[in-house]
C-alpha cells in the first residue's frame, strides 16, 4: 500500500476531507492521491501555486511574509497551508514550498530545502523544514512522502 493509498483509506475512514497547494512539488501530490481509487471520497482541490503573486492571490498569503521571509520559509508554507483550508473548508491543508533546483538557492536556503505546511480543523498549524538535495523529480518525491507521513501522522 502506497502512503497516498494509506491516507486516502485514513481520511475516508475518519470521513475527512484533503486540500493541497504546491509551490515546489508543482502537482506531483495532487497526482499521487488521485492515482488511489476512492480518492474523490477525501480529495477537495489542488492548487498549483507557483509564482508569488499567486500564492497572495489564490491562498491568502501576505505579501508582507513573502517579502520579509522569502516564499521558501516556515511562515508562509503555514500561511499557504491555512489559507488553503480556509478556502475550501476541508479538514486537512497541506502546503509545499521549496527549492528543487538546481538554480535559486543561497546560502541560508540552498537547493534541495523545502519547507512543509499542515493545517487541521481544530489543531494548531505546524510545519516541517526539509533538505533533500537532489534532481527535480528525487526532490518532488522525497518531500511528497514527507508531506504525505506528516498528515499520516496526525490521522493515526
């Protein structure tokens, strides 16, 4: 049983819902969960947030965030993560922002970091800070799985 199978068998079972809006993963999420058969039950939307301007636009993110922290940061992963919950009213948001490369790293935040928001009905935002340096698509998958065990983990 693949992870996205475990969740979409742990959201369905505890009739829960699931919103995802990827920055870094550019979908990649969205396409593991809707590969499980009875996803439609869980799965509500999946955005596609690449540029700034739509992460202010589409989740609510403040451009204030974005400016002072950087699009790749714990702030605005969280501010992703909650806006995106908010928005479509489900009872998970999961939210993924990071550099895949191998362009557009620093020093601070290298290729390979990603940063991961969760956001539940009735619990606290949280979120993870990741270092996966690799190619493109090791990265998408890598924080995917990462993304995908912080919810199992709230579910269990």
């Amino acid at each position: 049983e693949t992870l996205a199978a475990v969740l979409v068998r742990l959201l369905s079972e505890q009739e829960q819902t699931l919103a995802l809006a990827e920055s870094c993963t550019g979908g990649f999420l969205a396409d593991q969960i809707t590969n499980v058969p009875g996803a439609s039950k869980v799965f509500v939307a999946g955005y596609v947030t690449y540029s700034n301007e739509e992460k202010i636009r589409a989740l609510g993110v403040s451009r204030e965030s974005i400016e002072r922290f950087g699009a790749v940061s714990e702030q605005v992963a969280t501010e992703m993560a909650e806006g995106l919950r908010t928005r479509t009213g489900v009872t998970h948001g999961i939210a993924t922002t990071g550099i895949a490369g191998p362009g557009g790293g620093s020093e601070e935040k290298p290729v390979g970091t990603a940063f991961l928001g969760l956001s539940s009905e009735n619990q606290p935002a949280r979120w993870e800070k990741f270092f996966f340096p690799s190619d493109r698509e090791t990265f998408k998958q890598l924080v995917a799985q990462r993304a995908f065990d912080l919810l199992r983990k709230r579910l269990l």
